[in-house]
C-alpha cells in the first residue's frame, strides 16, 4: 500500500515537473507583464482636484505678475540713479 502512495507522489512530481519546464518560457513572459502591471499601479499619479489646479495657477498668476511690477520698479529706480549720476556730473 505504501508503495502504491509512493510511485502516485513520484508519477504527480514528474508531471508537475515537466508541465513546468514546458511552460518555464511562457510563464517568465506573463511573470514580468504581471510585476509592471503592479509597479504601474502603485506609480500612477492620484487624480488632482480642477479646483485645487485653478488655485495654484492663479498664485503663480499673482506671483508673476508681481515679478514684472518688481522688475519694472528697479529698472526705473536705476535708470532715475543714472539719470541723477549724468545730470550731476
């Protein structure tokens, strides 16, 4: 009886076995699909908020803007400066 549970776990090995070395090719290719697929999941970017996108388009807005009003100032604080410098000489 022992040796019929026997050569049954040998002949189920041995099946196993070669099934596995058959599909060995097979089994790399879709092995590989399934691991991006994951990476590929846990990488998306999270959905943004339209209105939380607006906000900060706008801040940028205001902080160029501001920009321009700041550079605009300096050029004419300098060019009044060397006007005065050229005037007094």
């Amino acid at each position: 009886m022992n040796t019929i549970y026997i050569l049954i776990i040998i002949l189920i090995t041995l099946v196993t076995n070669a099934s596995l070395s058959f599909a060995m090719p097979f089994m790399k290719t879709k092995w590989k699909a399934f691991i991006t697929r994951i990476k590929r999941k846990f990488n998306t970017p999270k959905p943004v908020d339209c209105m939380l996108l607006e906000q900060r388009v706008k801040k940028l807005e205001a902080k160029s803007a501001q920009r321009q009003v700041n550079f605009k100032s300096r050029v004419r604080e300098e060019v009044i400066e060397y006007l005065e410098q050229l005037k007094n000489k």
